[in-house]
C-alpha cells in the first residue's frame, strides 16, 4: 500500500483491511516521506499486527512489483529518472533539511 501524508484516512483504510473475512494477508506499506503523522499511526498498526503481518520497509528507489491477488507478477511501477544509488536512496530516506 503505498502512502504519502495519509494520516486523515491510513486508520480507517487499516482498520478496514483487518475487518475482511479473508485473514491470510500480509501487508507491505510503502511510504513517500510523509510530513505527516502517516508513519506514526502505520507504526502503531505494525506493533498492533506484528512485523510478519506489515511490513514498513525504509528503502528507496526500489521498484515496486505489480501482482494479482495469487501474487503472479504483473509488472512493474514506473521507472525512476534518477539512477538507482545508495547516494539517491539516502536522500531520499532522509527528511528535508528545514
């Protein structure tokens, strides 16, 4: 699930996918660097669900895969116009200078 400043709806959209019937699920969040308190209230459904069940990996300039719900493979999320790096991944995982 990718997310970016969602703080207004993240809870109820979490909330929601723990109320289906269908139990068997993992969930991996992907955040754009939020200003927000989108990470916190991730966080709180992670320490709520475990680290099995939601995953909130810090990693950028990964691709995500595009999967089915059998998890074959799809394709893949647009190319990045900056070359992956350790460099462009550690700006981007870090805020902004204020």
């Amino acid at each position: 699930m990718g997310t970016y400043n969602g703080q207004n709806f993240l809870a109820e959209q979490l909330q929601s996918i723990e109320n289906q019937t269908h139990k068997n699920w993992r969930l991996v969040l992907s955040d754009d660097g939020s200003t927000d308190d989108t990470l916190t209230i991730a966080k709180e459904f992670q320490d709520k669900w475990g680290c099995d069940r939601v995953e909130i990996p810090r990693a950028y300039c990964g691709r995500t895969q595009l999967v089915d719900e059998h998890l074959k493979l799809l394709g893949r999320s647009p190319l990045f116009t900056l070359p992956n790096s350790f460099r462009n991944a550690l700006y981007k995982a870090l805020p902004a200078a204020a």
